[in-house]
C-alpha cells in the first residue's frame, strides 16, 4: 500500500478566500487585517516616501550580507509567503471541516495582525532599509513599485512564516491529526519557513539584521510556541542546503544571527514588550553604525 501524501501545496488560496474569509466568523478579522497591511505597511511607508510624514531613515546593511549572492530566480519563494500561510486553511477545511477552518483562519488573522501593528510601533520610530539592487526584471518590477523599501527592521516576511508554522504546529495537535499527517505537514511549513526566509537575502530586501530582530519580535508575540530552543532551531537549518552560500560563510551568518538574537533577547528581559528593545537597537545603531560590526 502507498503512504499517502500529506501535503498542503495544492491546496486552493482562492478557495480559502471565498469560504473563509468572507465567513461571517471571519469577514471582520479579515477586513481589520487587510486595513491593519494598507495603513501600517503600505500608506506608511508611501507617506514618507512622498515627504508627508518624517520619519528618520536608517540603512541597516552588514557586511555578512554580501556573502549571499543576489539570486532574481528565488524571487517565486519570496513572493510565496502570504499564499504560504493561506494553503494550510483550505487543508484544515477539507480535513475537518468550514467550522474549524472558519475558527483556525479567525485566530490567525488576529495573530498576523497584531504583527504588523506591533512592527509599524517600530517603523514609526526609525525606518529601516537596504542596499537593493536596481533590478526590475519580471516581478522585481512588482516589488519595486510597491515597495519603497524602508520597513526593514523586524522582517515581516520572517515574523509571519515562523508565525504560520508555529501555529499550525498546534492547530495540527488541537485538532487531533493524526501522527504520520501531522509529522508530513509539519516537516513541510518549517522548512518552507526555511526557505521563504534564505530569500530575503537572497533576493536582496532585508539583511542578515533583520531576521534575528524578527526572531526576536516572534519569541515575544507567541512566547510558548517560539521559544529560544526553536529560534536557534530554525536558525541552525538556514543555508545549509544550498551551492550557493559556502559552508564557512553560511556559519558565521547563522552564528551572527544568533548572536544578535540573544543580545536583544538579554537586553529586552526587564522590558515588557519587544518593540523597546529594538528602538534600543536602533537608536545605538543611529548613533554609532557600529553594531553592524560586532
């Protein structure tokens, strides 16, 4: 008898739209959410872009970054990171049902909410950006039109894959699945967390400082399911299966990483929030341009 394929990838994220987000237990969270992403991600950014508010600008960029060269044919994995928390809420319907898919997509759109409006608390402090390339081949044109690049520090994209793997992780033991489903669909969310996570770099729109101030954001968000054992998990599988990053170089990124994860970590112990700690960062990274170094 065969295994049977346990997968959330051909899963429908046009079918998740119409059937749960437009449920009347869902229409709300979903309308605050998508109004939480214009106001807090996109209008922000715009307004300084255009000189109608002032918000001091800083570029983050180490040099580990260069380490990783830029690579456009990874940009379908970046792109992929809303669709890639979206899939698992059309399995959970087929599986168990509108009820439970209704009740799963509620919880986590107030989750992925409240990331970007804890995020924006930082972006309206100091915007943060890169040294992208001038690249606007295929969906970089996308990209660029979009996105002026200044909410760099934490990385969303990182906040919310390590948001959706976690929380599936326990929705797939809260609704009783089955080991070998369960183990399948797990291995599959982590690693393409993993995955959707190398692109930032790869692709050239975060630094290897954005993603432990991500990590960090996520250890307070949802403090039982990311844990410092499952930061420094996650971190020990970036790079490591890939021609494109050598193995000497892939180690001092992971290593920096948690470096500058457990620094901020230590230092936000008597805080009762994350964002504190990385206007600390930030206000020291402003007036130094030395922490890039450590």
């Amino acid at each position: 008898m065969s295994t049977p394929m346990y997968t959330t990838k051909n899963r429908s994220v046009i079918s998740v739209f119409f059937r749960a987000f437009l449920s009347p237990r869902t229409f709300k969270p979903a309308i605050l959410y998508i109004w939480t992403v214009i106001i807090d991600f996109f209008l922000l950014q715009f307004a300084v872009k255009f000189g109608f508010k002032k918000i001091s600008i800083i570029n983050v960029d180490h040099p580990l970054d260069k380490k990783v060269p830029f690579t456009p044919d990874k940009v379908s994995v970046y792109l992929d990171f809303v669709a890639f928390w979206i899939r698992p809420l059309d399995y959970i319907g087929f599986r168990f049902g509108r009820k439970m898919q209704a009740q799963y997509t509620a919880s986590f759109l107030h989750l992925v909410r409240k990331c970007y409006r804890d995020a924006a608390q930082v972006y309206r402090f100091r915007m943060t950006t890169t040294s992208r390339p001038a690249y606007y081949k295929g969906s970089f044109r996308i990209i660029h039109m979009f996105d002026p690049h200044y909410l760099c520090v934490p990385s969303l994209h990182v906040i919310i894959v390590v948001l959706a793997y976690t929380f599936y992780r326990k929705a797939f033991a809260e609704l009783g699945m089955p080991t070998e489903e369960a183990n399948a669909l797990n291995k599959e969310m982590f690693e393409g967390a993993v995955k959707i996570t190398e692109t930032v770099l790869y692709i050239k729109q975060h630094s290897v400082n954005c993603i432990p101030a991500a990590l960090y954001a996520m250890t307070r968000i949802t403090p039982q399911e990311v844990t410092p054992e499952e930061v420094v998990n996650f971190v020990n599988y970036l790079f490591t299966d890939n021609e494109l990053v050598n193995a000497e170089d892939s180690f001092l990124i992971r290593e920096y990483i948690l470096d500058m994860y457990e620094q901020l970590f230590l230092h936000g112990c008597q805080d009762d929030n994350w964002i504190t700690p990385l206007q600390r960062w930030l206000t020291m990274y402003e007036a130094t341009g030395s922490i890039q170094e450590q």
